[in-house]
C-alpha cells in the first residue's frame, strides 16, 4: 500500500513476517459496554497516543498439527498469560481472514511503557497484531489493499480483539460507533484526526502511574456488568448526545468545553462502576487527591489543564503544548509525589501506527 513504500517484510521457505508498531489512545468520550462479537453500546472517541506503543513481529508458518500452535514471545521470553486471550482473537477472525486457520504464529512483543505500570496495553497490542496479520495477507495473496481499506479492516480485525484497539490505528485521533454526524460504524473506527482544531494536534497527556497493581475489576468485567446497571440506557443516550458535544469543540479549537466534557465523561465511567450490582470503585485515594490538586491549580493559574482516567486509578493530565513548560514544572513540584516510584509517563498525540524492523 502506498503509505507504506518500503516495506521491511519478507517471507523465506512458506513463512511470512511482518513487524508493526502501535500506539495506544485515551477515550474522551468513553466505550462502556459492549455487545455480540464486541460490538460497542455507544459510541467513542479517543487520541491517538504517541509514546505509549505496542512494537510486534508476527511469524506466520503453515500448521504442521490439526490443532494451531501459538508462542508468544513478550521481550524475549516466552509467556503463557496472553496467549489463551490470542488464540481466541485468531479463531474468531477465521470467517474474515480464512487463510488464519491454516497457519502457526510467533509472536514477538514489545510494550515501550513498563509493564503493570496501569497503563492498558490490549488498544496497542490488538492493534499491533491486526495491522501484521493483515501485512502478511498482503504478502501471501500479493494483493496491495488501498492504503484506507487496510487500516479499515485493521480497525475491524483489532475491535475482536479488544473494542478500544479499533481506535489505535489512526493517526491523532478516531471515532467507533455508529453516529449518523460521522457516519460511524459499530464495526470499525474511523478517522476523525481532520475535524480537529490544530490546536488538540499538539495536545499533551501525560499519565500519573498511581498505582501499579492489577484492578480488581478489568475492563471486559465492567463491560458486561453494564447490562444490569440501572443507569445504563441513560448513560448510552449521554454518550452519544456528549460525541456531538465533544466534535463540536475539537473543530472548534474549544479546550474549554472540551476539558469540561472531558471530566464529566471520566468522572461518568467511574460514577457507573459504583453504582454497578456489584458496586465497585477503581479510582484510589491519590487519584482523588490528584483531580483535588487539578481543579485547584486551574482556579488558580486559569490554565487549561484537564483530566481524564481510564478504567483504572491512573490520571491523564490533557493540556495544550504551549503551556507544557508551565504543567511541568507543577507536576514535578506538587503532583509526582502522589505516583507510584514518582513515575509519570510524558505522553502526547501521535501520529498513529508504523512499520518497523523485525523485533
Ligand atoms: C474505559 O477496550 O479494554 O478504556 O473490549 O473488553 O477489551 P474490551 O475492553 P477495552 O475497554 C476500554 C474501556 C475504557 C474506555 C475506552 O477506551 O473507550
């Protein structure tokens, strides 16, 4: 495909190689609850990340066994723990890419952000994986797609893996869900990086690690305890009337409006985990002392800083590059005590995903 002029994959004796990088992102407006093959119950928007990455070489033999054969390969050494959660993703998108089913894989893997550091890692990895296997199909059927239709259908392929990861192969940022305004789909994202003011092209997240520990609740448990949560209609309508809110100030250019939406959809992911059937609570006392120190040091300065949080105790400080000197220097002052080993990871936009040289 033509984005890609110098591909750096190659096949020897019946094997295919293909090596992709893939950024992370951060949800704006929030993907929470799901249904079918991951099918998202509102939509979602997300930035695409830049530091935070997956880096992944895919190995693709034919079967030697009627059973598939999956190593996993995780900073050089083999590890079980992903491997039961891959080789579901491989069987279901048997029906989408049908030459899976008769081929092995190895699987290198690489995340630059330190692992149990909180930081979700499935958006990258999903999406690191979908764009090699696809790479390889290139290969194999010596079919170029068109350089959409490809991250279209990596889109597609990363959302069975993990629904957040169909916004990951975008460059700035990405938009899943069916939503007339974009003429979004359930299926895959789409790119929304051209709707929005230059201003968010530059933004900045930088990721206070409040704790490192596994949560006690993950995101696929969360999702499905959605479906009893006596707020759940009324957080979907929310969802979708905040994207057109949320579109309205990206092109805007409106950091104002979008901070404020911003908050009130984290601040929402988390009111709804309380008031789950179980109640259950992710965000941990320094993250409450973190949005305390945010909102005063705003009132304060009238400095346009944000947050945001994941499903986890982890806060995303979202400002503008021309005032990052500023943030910094705050950060490291007031607000790095409060991360776990006093360790933030420095994040911004970035441009989404690139080939890479094999791992
Ligand atoms: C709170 O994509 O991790 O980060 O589809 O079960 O893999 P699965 O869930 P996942 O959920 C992400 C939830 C979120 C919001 C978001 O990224 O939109």
């Amino acid at each position: 495909m033509s984005l890609f002029p110098n591909p750096l994959h190659y096949s020897e004796s019946n094997c295919f190689y293909a090596s992709w990088r893939c950024p992370s992102n951060i949800a704006i407006v929030k993907y929470w609850g799901k249904f079918g093959l991951q099918l998202p119950r509102n939509p979602s928007l997300s930035l695409t990340l830049d530091k935070a990455h997956t880096d992944t070489t895919v190995k693709v033999m034919p079967r030697q066994m009627t059973d598939s054969s999956v190593t996993v390969i995780v900073d050089g050494l083999k590890n079980e723990n992903f491997k039961p959660k891959i080789m579901a993703f491989l069987k279901h998108i048997e029906a989408y890419l049908p030459w899976t089913a008769s081929y092995d894989y190895e699987i290198h893997t690489h995340n630059t952000f330190p692992h149990g550091a909180g930081i979700a890692s499935s958006a990258s990895a999903f999406g690191a994986l979908s764009l090699c296997l696809l790479s390889v199909e290139e290969q194999m059927l010596d079919n170029a797609y068109a350089e959409d239709e490809f991250l279209k259908k990596a889109s597609f392929l990363a959302r069975i893996g993990s629904g957040s990861a169909s916004r990951s192969v975008y460059p700035i940022a990405a938009a899943w869900g069916k939503l007339e305004q974009l003429n979004a789909s359930d299926e895959y994202a789409i790119p929304c990086g051209d709707r929005l003011h230059k201003i968010f092209h530059t933004f900045h997240d930088d990721i206070l690690i409040v704790s490192k520990n596994e949560k006690s609740v993950s995101s696929t448990a969360g999702h499905q305890l959605m479906e009893g949560n006596p707020f759940a209609s009324l957080r979907y309508e929310q969802a979708e009337q905040r994207m057109h809110d949320l579109i309205h100030c990206l092109a805007l250019g409106d950091i104002e409006a979008f901070g404020t939406l911003c908050e009130e959809e984290a601040l929402s992911l988390h009111a709804l985990m309380m008031l789950s059937k179980p109640s259950y609570l992710l965000m941990e006392p320094n993250s409450i002392a973190i949005i305390q120190k945010i909102r005063n040091f705003r009132a304060e300065t009238k400095l346009p800083v944000y947050f945001t949080l994941d499903a986890g105790p982890n806060i995303h400080l979202l400002y503008p590059d021309n005032i990052a000197s500023k943030v910094r220097e705050w950060v490291d002052h007031d607000l790095v005590h409060f991360c776990k080993d006093q360790f933030y990871l420095k994040d911004k936009v970035g441009q989404g995903p690139q080939i890479i040289p094999q791992i």
